[in-house]
C-alpha cells in the first residue's frame, strides 16, 4: 500500500494539541492594522481551536499528526 500524504498547505495553518484538539491562528492580522479596534487585534493575536464539526475534515488532510 502507498503511504498517505500530509496535506501542506494544512500542515502549515494547523497543529494538534496534546490532547488531539487543533489550533489555528486568526486571519486578518498582518496589515492595515490601523482601522481595526485593539480589541479587535488582541483577540486575533490567541491561537484559536477547530470547531469540533470541522475536525474530522482536517484530520483527513494531515494523517500524520
């Protein structure tokens, strides 16, 4: 049997946690900061879970933890 591919672009934007959850971080948080609220920025800076609907997709894309 051929082995299963890790999906890279995934790879890149997600990583497991010790427990099998997956975090992400936020978008929107590189450039024309100046509109955007502090409180705005200040949440999009935290690493941000997989709704638990959304999970299942993206084990597929990375098999290998």
């Amino acid at each position: 049997m051929p082995k299963i591919k890790t999906n890279r672009a995934a790879a890149k934007r997600f990583k497991k946690t010790a427990s099998g959850k997956i975090v992400y971080r936020k978008s929107f948080a590189n450039h024309i900061l100046t509109k955007k609220t502090t409180k705005r920025k200040r949440a999009l800076r935290k690493a941000h879970l997989i709704a638990k609907s959304d999970r299942r997709e993206i084990k597929l894309l990375l098999p290998n933890g």
